[in-house]
C-alpha cells in the first residue's frame, strides 16, 4: 500500500469552490495543488511548474461536480498510484509558488 502526504491550504467543507494545498510522494519533495471547477466532461491533472521551480498539479474537475477533499485524494491517488493520504501540516501552496 503506497501513502503520500497532504496539506491543506483552507478549513475543508464538504463543498469548496476552489481548493489549494500541497502534497508529498515517497521520497520527493513537497508539491502544489490547485483544484479548480471548469467546463469539462471528467477531472483532469495536468502536471505544472511555477516560477520559483516548484512543481505540482492542477487538478481540473467538472462544473458539476462536488469539490472536496476526497474528491481531490481519489483524483491524486489514480494519477499518482496513491491507495492512502494522510493528512499533515505541510507547507503553504502560496509560500512555495
């Protein structure tokens, strides 16, 4: 069973409107997340690099669908090959971009 680690950036509710955060796979560094709602047909990760050189991912989910943390862990868990996210006090998403 691989975990990774993941952080939060604001207090999650079962519907967000934005979520951002960071995460850490087995022995990489820490990366950034930005989940956002647009229009499309089913979540898509696209892999991103910022200015400062940190890597990490948009996560891109439907209009229509709810945006959670479970929502986000299964979407990283599939692309990343992730069975289990435990949850940390990790850097912040806006301090590393």
């Amino acid at each position: 069973m691989k975990s990774a680690m993941i952080s939060y950036d604001l207090v999650m509710d079962d519907e967000m409107e934005f979520i951002e955060g960071t995460f850490r796979l087995p022995g990489a560094d820490w990366q950034v997340i930005v989940t956002l709602r647009q229009d499309v047909l089913e979540p898509a990760v696209k892999q991103v690099r910022w200015d400062s050189g940190v890597t990490g991912v948009n996560l891109i989910v439907p209009l229509s669908m709810q945006l959670n943390a479970s929502v986000v862990e299964a979407a990283l868990g599939e692309h990343f090959g992730v069975d289990r996210w435990v949850v940390v006090q990790g850097p912040d998403s806006m301090v590393l971009r």
